[in-house]
C-alpha cells in the first residue's frame, strides 16, 4: 500500500492500487517490490506537479489612496512583499523603495529557501527506497521536520507513509494542464501499466 497524506479522486488512486497488485500477480514480484515501484512513481509524478520556486516574492502596489500616497523623508514609497504565514496563508509585508521595479530587485524580496516544494518529494524518494536525492537544486540545507515518512512491515504486508509538512504544500501545486495535481496518481498508474505490459510481452517472447 502506497498512503499520501493529501486528496485525490478515488478512481486514480484504486487503479493505482490494482496496479500495484498486477504488479504482484502477474510480473511475479513481491509486496515490497511493488510498493517501492510504485511509490517512486507516484513521487516523481507528485514532484512534476509542484511548481518551480521563484526566486523572488511577489510584490504589489498598494491600492488604497493613503498608502499609494505614503512616502518616506528620503522620498521612497511603500510597495508589498508576500510571504507564506505559519497558517498557510499569505501575508504582506512592506518594502520601501523609489519604485516597483526597484522594490522587486530589494534583499527584503528575495526567497532564501527556493525549490524546497519539488525537492521534498525527491527526498520522501531517497529516504523510503533509497532512489537518489531531491532530483532538483534546493538552494538551503534540508529543513528538519518538513518531511515524514514511514515504512509498515507486518503480517505479510509491506506499505509506506508519507507526511509533507510544508505549510504551502497545496498552494505549490499545479491546478492546470496535464501536470495538475488531481491527475497525479492517473499519471503513475499509467506509466505502471505501461511497465507491466512491457514487462509481459518480454516475459512471453523472451
């Protein structure tokens, strides 16, 4: 069993599961086998669905009058920077600068912590089935408690867990196109399916 802590239509995930049990019945390999498989596809497939980082945050023109009208003795004017709050939520915060383009070229806009929401899926891959590392450069040390995984042996059964703790974790998903989130596991149990298949015909002709 392969479990993700996140929804998705119940129709992908139980092809996704019949997969992984043809995988068992019909390639001829075992529990652990499968589930490792599987799991590196449906992480890869989870990573393709995260957006890329910006290096830089996103930063807007006050809209109200007394804000816009705001300046500093040197002259500067107040613009936005958004961050991720503990909630999830963004927040602003201010910026001064002479102008918006100025604003966006500031320390205060820039994102240390870049390429963490594709990289963490790279390492659920490497800490459960020892498949490489974040598969993409992640521009920090690898946060602490970002991530739980955990891996269930008991009575026969072999299954994984698997934990993202980024508070924006949702909102670096992909909602559009054929990398969406909601089409993630569609995307592994295809790619499965095309595996076994393979698989078979070497396995009748070989």
């Amino acid at each position: 069993m392969v479990a993700i802590s996140a929804k998705f239509n119940a129709a992908d995930v139980n092809d996704f599961q019949k997969a992984l049990t043809r995988f068992q019945t019909e390639v001829g390999k075992s529990p652990e086998q499968s589930v490792k498989w599987g799991g590196v596809k449906i992480l890869d497939s989870l990573r393709a669905s995260s957006k890329r980082a910006k290096k830089v945050r996103r930063v807007t023109t006050p809209t109200d009058k007394k804000t816009k009208a705001f300046r500093t003795k040197k002259g500067k004017r107040i613009f936005w920077g958004w961050q991720y709050g503990k909630d999830g939520s963004q927040k602003r915060f201010p910026i001064y600068a002479y102008d918006k383009q100025q604003a966006k070229a500031s320390k205060k806009a820039e994102i240390v912590a870049f390429g963490l929401a594709r990289a963490i899926w790279g390492w659920a891959k490497a800490d459960l089935f020892k498949k490489g590392s974040a598969g993409i450069k992640f521009s920090q040390k690898r946060p602490m408690n970002a991530l739980n995984t955990k891996t269930i042996k008991r009575d026969g059964e072999y299954g994984v867990t698997i934990d993202n703790n980024l508070r924006y974790a949702q909102a670096a998903f992909k909602t559009k196109g054929k990398q969406a989130v909601n089409s993630a596991f569609r995307r592994a149990e295809k790619g499965m399916v095309k595996q076994i298949e393979k698989r078979l015909f070497k396995k009748g002709f070989g």
